[in-house]
C-alpha cells in the first residue's frame, strides 16, 4: 500500500464540479488487483447529510482529488462511501473506488478564460503559467 495527502477533493455533479472544504485528507493505493483505492477527507460537518445519502443509496460519486502537491493534476475516480462518522469539529468521510480516466479540460477552460479577459502574447503565456500552477476555480459563461 502507498499513502498519499489529499490537497484536494471536487465532486462531479452533472456539468459542474464542486469543490468540498476540507480540514485535511489522505489517499491509500491499496496496491490490489481490483486497483482499489481509498480517500479519507476530514469536511466540515455540513456535508454529513450528503454522504449518509449517498451511502443509504449506494450512489456512485466521481472524485477529483488532487495528491501530494496542489500544482499536480488531479485524479478522477469512480468512489463509493464506506464511512461517515462525525468527529467533535469535522466528519471524517470514507470513500473507496477505482481511478478512472480522468475528463481534464482544465487547461483548455483556463485559456478560454484568459482570453476572455483580453490576455494575449508574453502576457497570457504568463498568466497561463502561473494559473496553470495554481489552479484558480473557472467559470465561463454559458454558451448558446
């Protein structure tokens, strides 16, 4: 087994992704032949009610977690909830699942955005850089 820190977690929901608060995180390759792998994330007890629904109802939920450093692309896996227990501050949510190909149009998403925003030569290959590395939150505007 390797285990890994969790920077990051988003949930997809439908077209959108949803970034959850966490405290702090860790990821375990279980190395096995199923290629499973779990994702402990400590969240504010807000999202204890989504869980325990998605664990009452078995429901898929794909994870965008991003491991080690932030600037690392993240990793998208197809998970199940395991665990819910809630903790004096937090809840420490289990999930455990598989990686999946990961849908990464992020870059793509943030060039539009810059260029949106009127970026263009040296100056958008800098602001590129630089978000590309940060990774700030992008919402475009809905096309018609």
């Amino acid at each position: 087994m390797k285990t890994f820190k969790l920077v990051s977690m988003q949930l997809a929901d439908d077209d959108s992704l949803v970034d959850i608060d966490m405290e702090d995180g860790l990821i375990i390759n279980k190395e096995d032949d199923k290629g499973t792998w779990l994702v402990e994330a400590f969240v504010d007890h807000k999202y204890i009610p989504y869980f325990e629904n998605c664990s009452l109802n078995d429901k898929e939920i794909i994870v965008q977690a991003v491991i080690t450093k932030r600037e690392n692309d993240p990793a998208a896996f197809v998970t199940k909830v395991c665990c819910v227990k809630k903790l004096k501050k937090h809840a420490s949510i289990l999930l455990t699942g598989k990686l999946t190909k990961p849908k990464s149009d992020y870059p793509e998403k943030l060039l539009e955005h810059l260029l949106e925003q009127g970026f263009t030569g040296d100056q958008l290959l800098s602001e590129f850089r630089e978000k590309l590395i940060s990774r700030p939150k992008i919402v475009l505007p809905k096309k018609v």
